[in-house]
C-alpha cells in the first residue's frame, strides 16, 4: 500500500540494540493494536475485510505522515491475499514504516529515508523494484489483451448459467465527517471498505451464499474525494472459474449536478468455502454481449497474470523451481524476481572472506543448504560504463573462459534480455552445459542504488534441451556496480551456486583453484581496455 511519497509493507527482525543502549525503532513505524468486536464483524463473526482495510489504511497513512511531516493520502495500493480468518475477541496487530520515499506523485519535496538495519536496507532496495511493477502493471495487462486474444478462448453457453446481469450492484455513499481525514479528503481505506462491500453483494448473486475475499489486485486512486461527495460504487461479477471468481467495482464520485469523477476502479477475487473450508464450484457465468464479454475475456488474462504473480513472487527463496517459463504475460514478475533476488544477497551482512589475492576478495555464505559465492574488486572506470560493459553478455567470452558461446535469444524489453550461453565440460571427454537466461538491467534510483545486472535460468517452449549438451541452470547471479567516484567504481559478482554450476567454482572455494581469480582479473583489465570504448552500448540497441 502507498500513500503518496511512500512504500509500505512490513518484515520483523531481531531487535538491535543502538550504542546508546537503546532499542532500535525505526523513526516512521506505527502501531495499532485493535480488539474484534461484533460491530466490526460480519454475520459468521468473522472481521470484514472492509474494517481490516481501513485498519490497514490508518496505520500507514500515519507512518507517512511522521516521515513526510504533513498530511499524506492514498495513492495506490499493491496487491493483497487474505490468508487467514479473524474472529470475534481476537487482537489484530498491525505495524507499518516507511521503506522508501519518491518524489514523483508529492507536492513538496520529500526527505530520503536512509535505512539502518539490514531488514531496512533489503526494504529500501526491493521498494524501488516494487515502484516499476506498479508503473508499468497496466501496460502489461493491455500487451497481455492485445497478444492474447487467441489464447483466452471464447465464451461458451451453459443452460445453467447464470446472467453476469444479475450479479450487477450499485450503490450510493454520502462523505461525512468520520469518513475523512483533517484536510477533508475521504479515506482510502473508507472507499476500499465500500468497494468490498457491494463486490460482496454482488458475488453473492452469483452463488447465493456468503463469499470470501481472498485477494484485491493492485490499483491506484485516480482522483481524491471529499465530504459532501456522493460515492456511486458499481460491482458486477466478470467471470466465474471451478472455484473462484473475479468481480470488478468501481468509485465514482460527484456533487450537486457535476458530471462523475472517476476515484478508483478495483479487481477482486472470492470464493465460496464449504462446511470444512474447503472451496466450493461455482456456477457458469453468461456474461452480456460486447462490454460483458470483454470482461469475461480480461478476467482471464488477469487470472492468468494473478497465478504467475503467486508462483514466482509469493514463493520463498527455496520454494522457487530453478527455471520458471518465460513468456510476455509473466516477463515482469519474472524481472522483479530476477532483480529482487539480486538484491536480497547483496544486502546480506554475514558474508565469510574466504581468500583475497591480486586485490580480488572471494567471500562464500552458506544458507539454507545452498552456497553463494561473492567476488569483489575495484577498478578505474565510469560507473555507468562498466554497466554498459558487463550487460551485454555477449562481450563476456572476451574475459571469462567460462562462456564459449552467447547469443541473443530475444529482447523482451529495454531492461530485459534472453540469452542462451555455452560453457565447456568441467570433466575430459564430457558434455559442455548450455544455459537459458534472462538478464534484468537496473540503473540507479538514486545515489543510495547501484547498477544492477540480474541473472537467472527460465524455460522458453522453442530451445528445449538438447542432447548435445547439459541443461544447467542458475538461480541467482548477477552483479552489482556502486560508483565510489566519477572514476573509480566497486562491482561485485555473486552467484547462489546450483548442481549445475557448483563444479566451476567448488575448487576455488576450496582454495584448490585461483581460476576465479584469474577471471576476474582479466575481467578488470577488460573494462580498463574498454572504459572510453563507444561499443558499450545498452542492450536495447541491439
């Protein structure tokens, strides 16, 4: 959840206690503690989702507040799963801070927040890359209609389908007082209240029975909304699938005899739990012709983009399989998990020098039964040149032995290339492995980012395996480029090794072995050849 100039969600970590001797507080955290009670429950005496959202909505309305020292609104909200049930007499506990501040949707400008513990500095990290998905997740979904036409299918008739016409709900909210903030401005999480409730309503209609909300997909409030306002709320459900279905609501607002102002349009999905819990099957859906089977159609895509989104971010590190399906619909979940993973390793903090030699440091982290490798250095070039430099995979073979081949399967973006690489036999006489790997480029935020160069395997339907060589496949690699001055930068290697690429590092991790530092020294002088080359171009210009 955002509120303009902030980036919310919430990890725990032990306590660190400051040389004052002092507890640590993160300066913007806010707490709320809040005892269910029947009025803030529904007919089962289970907490509303509603009151939870405004709940949800205060608490990190005045963590940005205490960083922004003025007041703050809701500016969009990332997705939410509901996972567990609240009941009637338990306590809901609800922490929220600051991660990041921008400066794009704020009036004044904002104070940078300048992360202390290694918790924070993974949050501040990750906040950048939860930004971009937010800016570019509409652009996705209409690339996703437009290419996937075909693939969504059309409608098909049931004799027992009930009319999406009936499942339609529209409702009218006056803005009072208690429904706004000091500035007059209508709660963000108010109107999700409202909106949940005619969504309610109208997957109701569907099943005839009480439904629950499992997840609202992202959104972004388009428009504010004051006391005095009549909020026209509208709900109607969009598909129906075995065990879920999706239905859309919107908020319009107006006064006196003024056109609609559109507020926010939501996506929300429900099932229908059973005596044990377990999801029931829902009725067929017949939606109306032209405007109702076009939702019929985008509440397909969305399903589709809502399952990719679940199975690659939702996932813990070791849960993740090592090489996930690419494919448009899902390339930026994949990015953002590409990039994030990058970035979780590069803010870990336990990091064991195993061995330094020609000013190249080799650290080693084992976590979770899986080795990283960490390889350091320095080297006198431009920052933004060395990143030019190392994203082209293709240039690699001039210094790493270790690519015998690269080539370009596609450019899936300006940030975002497929390659598949070679490498040689690890044992005489063996096969040689080939890798299919998507490469995410990052450029900095700020000062406090560095250039980022992500690496992992994915699977695409056109380069199966071959028999001429082992598939292998990276979980994360990549590397990270920090500008120490205008000429001098520090970029660091990493890899979490896999079986398949654990044989070309486990002697140097042994210290049987100086290949790695060899690579990486050659590496050094590449970029020193190459610091005023012109050839460094992004890979966007391919």
């Amino acid at each position: 959840m955002t509120s303009e100039g902030k980036d919310g969600g919430i990890m725990l970590e032990p306590q660190l206690i400051q040389e004052t001797g002092e507890v640590y507080r993160n300066p913007t955290e806010v707490q709320m503690s809040q005892i269910v009670l029947p009025c803030h429950s529904n007919h089962c005496g289970e907490l509303s989702v509603g009151q939870l959202l405004k709940w949800m909505d205060s608490t990190a309305c005045l963590s940005a507040e205490r960083h922004a020292g003025c007041s703050c609104v809701t500016a969009s909200v990332d997705d939410i799963h509901f996972e567990h049930i609240i009941g009637v007499g338990q306590v809901v506990s609800i922490i929220a801070k600051v991660n990041r501040a921008f400066t794009s949707s704020m009036e004044v400008q904002l104070k940078q927040v300048i992360p202390y513990t290694q918790m924070e500095q993974m949050e501040y990290s990750l906040a950048a890359e939860r930004r971009r998905m937010r800016l570019i997740h509409a652009e996705i979904i209409t690339d996703l209609l437009s290419s996937s036409t075909a693939q969504l299918g059309e409608c098909q008739e049931y004799d027992d389908a009930v009319l999406s016409e009936k499942t339609r709900v529209e409702s009218v909210e006056l803005v009072l007082p208690p429904h706004a903030n000091h500035q007059v401005s209508t709660f963000g999480g108010q109107i999700m209240a409202w909106m949940e409730n005619v969504a309610t309503i109208a997957a109701s209609r569907l099943c005839n029975a009480h439904p629950t909300l499992r997840t609202i997909d992202m959104f972004h409030f388009r428009g504010p909304s004051h006391i005095g306002d009549r909020l026209v709320l509208k709900a109607i459900v969009n598909n129906a699938f075995k065990h879920s279905m999706e239905v859309g609501v919107c908020a319009e607002a107006y006064q006196g005899g003024e056109p609609l102002r559109h507020i926010n349009s939501a996506f929300m999905t429900f099932e229908v739990l059973d005596s044990d819990r377990k999801p029931r099957t829902l009725p067929h859906l017949q939606p109306e012709p032209v405007d109702g089977r076009r939702r019929y159609k985008e509440a397909i895509a969305r399903k589709k983009i809502r399952l990719d989104r679940k199975y690659i971010i939702s996932c813990k590190q070791t849960q993740v399989p090592l090489s996930v399906p690419w494919d448009p619909s899902n390339q930026m979940y994949l990015s953002y998990n590409n990039v994030s993973a990058l970035k979780l390793m590069d803010t870990r903090n336990n990091w064991v020098l195993t061995s330094e030699k020609n000013k190249v440091r080799l650290y080693t982290l084992e976590e979770n039964h899986m080795l990283c490798v960490k390889v350091e250095m320095y080297v006198s070039v431009p920052a933004e040149q060395v990143f030019h430099l190392l994203s082209d995979l293709r240039r690699r073979k001039e210094w790493d032995r270790h690519y015998e081949e690269c080539e370009v399967i596609s450019q899936a973006d300006e940030d975002d290339t497929l390659y598949r690489v070679v490498t040689p036999s690890v044992s005489k006489g063996g096969k040689g492995k080939d890798f299919i790997l998507l490469a995410s480029r990052r450029k900095p935020c700020d000062s406090r980012d560095p250039y980022l160069i992500a690496l992992r395997s994915v699977t695409l339907p056109n380069h199966p395996p071959t028999e001429d060589f082992s598939r292998g496949e990276v979980l994360c690699a990549g590397f990270t480029i920090w500008e120490e001055s205008s000429s001098v930068t520090k970029f660091t290697y990493y890899n979490q090794a896999t079986p398949g690429v654990l044989p070309y590092i486990s002697t140097d991790v042994a210290g049987l072995s100086s290949s790695f530092y060899s690579t990486f020294s050659a590496c050094s002088q590449f970029l020193e050849a190459n610091k005023d080359s012109l050839d460094a171009l992004p890979p966007s210009s391919f």
